[in-house]
C-alpha cells in the first residue's frame, strides 16, 4: 500500500494530520516514554543514578502501593457501573420526550454537572459532607430520623462519598453518548418488533443494545479510565477530613494517581512514582482492552 492510498488528498489535510501527529509525539507518547525511561533510575533533587529493576522490585514490597492499587479498583467498581446504569436510565428517561425544547432542557441540566470544573464541585461537596449538623447531606438525613454519618472522616464512608460525587458529575455525560446512540437506532426496527409481539423488555434486550454496543464499549472503557486517573476529589475533599493528610483516613481515599503524585512530585521520588506509573499504565491499557473484548463478546450477534 503505498502512502497516497492513506493520506488525504488536500494539502491542507496533510498538515493537519502532520499537526496532529507531532501535537499527540510531544504531549502524549514522549511522556510515556520518558516515564518509562525514569522507571530504571533512582531520580531525586540532586539524584540521578541507574538502578536498572530495583524500583519494580522495591514495588512488591511496598504495601501502600498494593493499597492504592485496591482502592482505586474498588473505586472503578463503585463508580464505572453507576455511571452507565444511571446515564443509560436518564437517556432512555429523555428520548421518550417528544417536545424538542422540553427535551432539550432535561439533557442541559444534567449535562451541568459535567461541564462545571471539577474543584469547584468537590469544594461545594465538601460542604455537602461536613460532619454533624453542619453538612447538607447529614441535615437532610435528620429529617428522616436518620443519625449523622462521617461521611469524609471515617475509612467505611470516605471513598464512598467521593464515588457517588463521582457518579453523580459525570452521569450525565453518560446520559449525552447513550442518548446520541438511541437517537441513531431506525425506528422501524422498533415497529416491526411490535408488530412480531416483542415486548418493551425484549426491544431493549435484543434491539437496543446490540446497537448500543459500540457506545456502550466507549462509554465503559472511557469512564473507567476516568475513575482510574480520579485525583482532584481526593486532593480538595480530603484535606484535613479526620485531622490527616489527604488520601486518608488510613489510605482509604489514596487513590493510584494521587499515590503517584506525592511519591513524584510531592516527596521528590521520580523514579519510584515513574515505576508506579508505568505499572499501572500498562494495568490500564489491559483492562480497557478487555473491558471492549469482553463487550464486543457479550453484545455483537
């Protein structure tokens, strides 16, 4: 094949895929590179010496990293299945709409959460989840004869907490791709269904879903990445939340990125932090690949 049968015929089409090319060399696969690079040197202030495995090896040892690495999938499960029940319930909740404005104004407001930046949500959450009577959320359950709850201080509810803001922000992003996708399905399909004696469970199963599969493979694999690479709820919400540092109580909230931060950027251990990160650079290009595998297999017949 040569190359005039894949590029684009415009000059102009050249340069911004050369654009393109160069923009995604630079600010993406450098990095990895580089990480991966750093990976086999102990790099500190001052510090730059090659240790070949020794960082890896120092990681089976390293009982925080094990932690971090549990918490942050027991995060995805938490929030990865939430978000694409919740985001498919309120798509097929609109697309039953057929007032255009009216649907249009339901898919605005729950699109809000997502477009509003993410600090300033996890300061307005931090609020909701004080302690005692002073939060939103314990005072709501007071009314129902319901006790407080340490939402953020206690390591049963803190990771809890920042899941359903997790869930909750991005729900809605879920709801837009979901509701791209069913607004994509030929009606007729639906109509000759009907007229075979399918029911409404049974157009969902064997019509709706097949055909959603592609975005239903997208919107699993990216949000999954999402919760991987979760980092600002536990910076902003966790600050001072039992009198600790941030990521606690006792790491329950130390989520991979955040661990790879401190032990990078805020702790200074480059090389170690570049090790934990290529670890679980290659933990997420597996599960994303399985996660569309495992999709394609369940849902393409």
């Amino acid at each position: 094949m040569t190359t005039e049968n894949w590029l684009p015929k415009h000059t102009m089409g050249r340069i911004v895929l050369l654009a393109a090319f160069l923009f995604m060399l630079g600010m993406i696969w450098l990095p990895i590179f580089e990480m991966f690079y750093w990976s086999f040197f102990v790099k500190e202030p001052g510090i730059f010496m090659f240790a070949g495995f020794e960082n890896y090896v120092d990681l089976l040892d390293d009982d925080v990293f094990w932690k971090s690495l549990r918490v942050t999938f027991t995060f995805a499960l938490m929030v990865v299945p939430g978000i694409v029940v919740l985001g498919l319930l309120l798509a097929i909740t609109v697309n039953t709409i057929r007032n255009f404005t009216i649907r249009g104004f339901f898919t605005v407001s729950f699109f809000m959460a997502y477009v509003v930046p993410l600090v300033a949500v996890a300061l307005v959450w931090r609020y909701i989840y004080l302690p005692g009577q002073q939060g939103l959320l314990n005072l709501m359950l007071s009314w129902v004869g319901l006790g407080p709850i340490r939402w953020l201080s206690v390591s049963e509810w803190a990771l809890r907490s920042i899941a359903f803001l997790r869930i909750w922000k991005e729900a809605g992003y879920a709801m837009v791709l979901f509701l791209a996708g069913l607004q994509s399905i030929p009606k007729d399909y639906f109509e000759a269904a009907s007229v075979d004696g399918a029911n409404a469970w049974r157009r969902f199963l064997h019509i709706t879903m097949p055909l959603l599969t592609p975005t239903m493979a997208f919107v699993v694999i990216v949000t999954t990445l999402s919760a991987f690479l979760a980092f600002t709820e536990v910076y902003v919400m966790t600050t001072e939340a039992g009198g600790g540092d941030r990521g606690g109580p006792n790491f329950a909230t130390n989520l991979m990125a955040f661990h790879i931060f401190n032990t990078a950027i805020a702790y200074g251990h480059e090389g170690y932090g570049s090790a934990m990160a290529a670890i679980f650079f290659l933990i997420m290009v597996a599960v994303g690949y399985l996660q569309y595998r495992f999709i394609r297999a369940t849902y393409d017949y």
